[in-house]
C-alpha cells in the first residue's frame, strides 16, 4: 500500500469530495458515516504529521545582530509578511510549502564563513550574504551543495558571470552598474571611497573599488573613517591629497535613517571647505532599498543647520518609489492586520522592503521554473530569474531577458534650504539612460565638479589622466618622432666614435708609421729620410702607395735576415 502525501489545499479537496459523495450516498446511512469519519481523521493525522507537505525553506542571512540599522530593518517581520501574501497568491504555484528562517550572520568576515557551513541543513537556499566579503565564498558553497544564493549586497563583479556562478542571482540591479551610469551621465570619472569602521562596510568599499577599476574608471583612494574629531579630519586630508577627485562615495548608513557617522563626516567637510562644490557626496546604502522621499521630511536636517548646509553637497541615489512610498505601504500593511506589532513605519528601515522583495523575488523564480516542468535545483532556480515582474513592497520588480534588475533609480537632491529632497533625474535601467525630470540640481556655489574626459567611460578607448583621446594620439605620434630623431642621432655619433677608433686612440685599428717602432736602426733612418722627401698622402708614379715605395726601397737597402725580419713593434697604452 503506498500513501500519497499531499498539501493543504490538495487535501482539502480530496476530502470534501469524498465527504460529499458518501453524504449524497443514503444507501447505507452507517457506512457512509464510517468512510466520512475515516477520511476526517485520516486528514487529521496528515495535517498534524510534519511530512504532509515538502517544504522549501529560505535562509535569510545578515548581520542582524551586529548592527542596530540592520535589526531596524526587522527580518523576522518582513519574511512572515512575504511569506503569507506568497501562500495566498493564486498566480504562485511552487509545489511546496513556502518557509522561512532567519540566519545570523557573524560580524567578522572569517567568523561569518565559518559559521556558513553551519548553515547548510538548515534552509533549501538562501537570501545574503550582505557581507561583499566573502559573497564568492558563499557562492561556490552554494554551487557545491547545488542550493540558489540571492542578494542585493553582493556586488562582486565576478559573480556576473552565469557560466561560473550558475547559481548566484542579484535582486536587485547591480550597484555598480546604477553608479556607473550616473557618472558616466555627468562625466565625474575620479572617485575616491570612504568607508565606516564596521567590517561589513570596509569589505563593501574594498569591492565596490575592484568593480569600478573592472569599469576602467580610476578610484583614486579608498580609506576608513578615523575615530575622534582629529581622526575624522585627518580622513579629509587624506583625501585631499588626492589630485583630480570628483565624487566620493560613502559606505555606510546614511544620515537620512539616523546615520550619525555620515553626519559627522559631512559637517567636518563643511568645516574645512570641502563642500563647496568640488565634490559630490553618495551615500552608498540608499542604492539599497527605496528611501521614501515623496511628501516627506527629514526631521534631521530641522535639528543640524551645519549639516542642512553641508548635504547641499550630496546626491541621494536610490529606488523609485511607486504609486505608494515604503511608509504607505508599511502602514497599509499593518492596518489589514497582516503586521501586528507597534511598530510606526518611521521606526523600521526602509531595508525592511528589500528583504520582502527578494522573498517575493525567489518565489517567483521557483514558480517560473516550475511551470518549465523542470527540476528545483540552485542553479535552476536562478536561472529562472529572467523575464518576469511582480509588484514589489511599494515599486515594481522587473528583470529582462538576461535576469538583470529594471527597477528604476532616482536622483534625489536639496534646494539648500529646506528639510525634503526633491527627484532631479530619473534612471531608466532597461536602456541604462539617464533622464532629466526637469528639476536642477542645486550645487553648492551654483558650480557642479569639473567634468572629466567622456574617454574614460568608453571600453574601446584608453584613457590616461583625462586626455582626450585627439590630443593623446597627438602626443603619441609627437612621442614616436621624437624617439625616431633620438635613435638616429644616436646612431650617427656612434657612427663618428667607432670612426676615430680607427685611426686615433689606444684601440685603434689602422696604424701609421709614426705608431711603429723599428728594430734595426738603419731602417729607421731610411724612415725618415723617405718621410721628408715625400708627402704622406702622395701616391708613387706607378699608382703604389707610399708605404709601398717604402717598403720596397727599405727591403733594397739591407738584406733580409732572420734577426732583422720583425720590421717594427707597437707599444699598446
């Protein structure tokens, strides 16, 4: 006998209908009350059994503990608020249940590796890490135990690569890629990258720095923020040494959710000059999550007039919001009932709509690939992330042909006076364009940065220092002239040394008769007599040269022997 194990909802109906066979069959009133009370209890026994239904289990894994921004972000809630709407969406099918469970992550890169493979048994796949540190550690551990890893933190760029990491999936675009195309809009190609302290932020700009070099932009300097007043002024310094600098990115949280780190950095630059307009600050985590910027405040800046003045510098990147932002959403959700703590939507972090996403994200995945009649694995998984959309916690999520994140992006900026940003510049990440919605950018003296060579976003070029590529070709074939003039010059004086070698020096080749001295006396004599009577450069009527006339008369003048045979000597000096 073989028992089929069957989910709720299929064995629902598999009741029902029996129960409402033998109801309708009064044949025998008894037995039909016997059958109907043996498939109520055997539906009991299956429910209560913990193998009623496979179940696919997501491990959500971050850092919770060892942050208080990301604990605000509340994982537990915003996994059980996906999960929920996921059993009840009727466009979902995943022939299983859906579970979840929430994964601490440890706070050190080499502790939290570790504690990994820990993590094995423990979910069917998995939504992290948000440490880029060691996001390709994790992904060839999850390539070995065939489980699908997703992440939006992970912006190692070798992970782009399907054939290599067939099991890595991003779930939201690539930072990289949305910073990219920012710079490349407004030609600021020189960045400089500060981070916080905390590991997970320094590991964040280290790779953040390796994906833009991968660009072919130049990342003049990456550093850590110092501790102290002195420390931080320092950390400005340092990065003032730094020739040709346009836009510095900021790896930590932002001032906007309560960052008092970013906070300080700013109002220090302002102090030493530094906001004035020759750089653009980004803060690096609002490209993390949709920053609600519609109708709302920032109580921060009503607190800090230093710090109102200061962000006047700063550029926000984040999400595009929807027809909703994420506190309409929050509250919406918690007045149906389906949150039920006392959180008030200012009190959580917008990150808390992320993690909701990239739940909803991989159910749809499963979904996709379901429908192909394929068999769930990591890699099949993530590669049924491509073409498909679903409405997200407050924005649509989209992806192409290729898996890669069409959500918008905007840019959110001050108008140096007031407590709100306002969207200045769309990006439309399907044609990774950039678009103005007809608001300015108010830049601190009215100045943006100085725009660098478009040269350095174009693959097809080499730029060096932000020469145009015209005057890099001049200079190239101005460089090439003079190394020819150079080699022939050379070649020339060489030319003229080993010339002179020949006749003058202790290494010359050709002697004279001045250079020798003779052995017998008397042939010295007739030398000279010969040598005044006779031009040196003079030719003999026969067409013999001089030392030939010499040669011969000396040879008439005295016999041959052998003590007299060795003519002459030459002492080298």
């Amino acid at each position: 006998m073989s028992l089929l194990l069957l989910c709720p909802n299929s064995l629902f109906w598999v009741l029902s209908r029996h129960i409402r066979f033998h109801l309708f069959n009064t044949g025998n009133s008894f037995k039909t009350f016997f059958q109907a009370f043996w498939w109520l209890l055997l539906g009991i026994i299956l429910l209560c059994s913990p193998a009623h239904c496979s179940v696919f289990k997501i491990g959500l894994l971050g850092p919770w503990n060892c942050d208080p921004f990301f604990s605000k972000a509340f994982p537990h809630v915003a996994a059980r608020l996906a999960v929920g709407r996921i059993s009840k969406d009727p466009s979902l099918d995943l022939g299983h249940r859906l579970d979840y469970v929430v994964l601490q992550e440890e706070c050190e890169t080499s502790r939290a590796l570790v504690r990994l493979i820990d993590f094995e048994k423990l979910s069917s796949a998995f939504i992290g890490p948000l440490n880029p540190g060691f996001c390709e550690v994790a992904t060839l551990l999850g390539e070995n135990w065939n489980k699908a890893i997703f992440s939006w933190m992970c912006i190692n760029y070798k992970l782009d690569s399907t054939i290599h990491h067939p099991t890595f999936a991003r779930t939201l675009p690539s930072p990289t890629r949305v910073l990219f195309t920012i710079m490349k809009y407004f030609n600021w190609a020189h960045v400089g990258i500060i981070a916080s302290n905390e590991v997970i932020w320094m590991a964040t700009a280290n790779k953040l720095a390796s994906a833009l070099r991968n660009q072919g932009l130049p990342v003049g300097i990456v550093t850590s923020v110092r501790k102290g007043e002195k420390g931080i002024e320092d950390t400005w310094n340092e990065i003032k040494e730094v020739d040709g600098i346009r836009i510095i990115l900021l790896c930590m949280h932002s001032v906007l959710i309560g960052g008092e780190e970013q906070a300080t950095l700013l109002t220090k630059a302002l102090e030493m000059g530094l906001a004035d307009g020759r750089y653009v600050f980004v803060p690096y985590d609002t490209l993390l999550y949709s920053l609600p910027y519609q109708n709302n405040s920032f109580s921060v800046f009503d607190k800090d007039s230093k710090l109102q003045e200061a962000y006047d510098a700063v550029l926000t990147i984040t999400l595009e919001s929807g027809e909703r932002t994420f506190y309409d959403a929050f509250r919406e959700a918690k007045e149906s009932g389906e949150i039920t703590t006392d959180l008030e939507a200012t009190q959580v972090s917008p990150l808390f709509g992320t993690i909701y996403d990239a739940i909803y994200f991989m159910a749809v995945a499963i979904d996709s690939a379901r429908r192909k009649g394929v068999r769930l694995s990591g890699a099949k998984i993530a590669e049924h992330t491509k073409n498909f959309s679903f409405p997200g916690f407050s924005h649509l999520v989209e992806t192409d042909n290729c898996g890669k994140g069409l959500s918008n992006y905007v840019v959110l900026d001050t108008d140096g006076r007031g407590n709100q940003l306002f969207p200045t510049h769309l990006l439309d990440m399907s044609s990774d364009s950039v678009k103005s919605l007809g608001q300015a950018i108010h830049f601190p003296r009215a100045a943006p940065p100085k725009p660098d060579s478009s040269c350095w976003f174009d693959p097809d070029v080499l730029c060096s220092g932000g020469i145009e590529p015209t005057v890099m070709i001049l200079g190239v074939m101005l460089m090439f002239a003079l190394v020819l003039c150079a080699v022939g010059l050379a070649s020339l004086i060489r030319h003229s040394i080993l010339n002179s070698q020949l006749f003058r020096g202790p290494n010359k080749i050709i002697l004279t008769l001045d250079d020798l001295v003779f052995i017998n006396p008397e042939l010295h004599k007739k030398r000279l007599t010969l040598d005044s009577l006779t031009d040196a450069n003079s030719l003999a009527v026969d067409g013999r040269s001089l030392k030939s006339v010499t040669r011969s008369s000396s040879l008439k003048s005295a016999a041959a022997t052998h003590e007299t045979s060795n003519v002459a000597l030459y002492e080298m000096i």
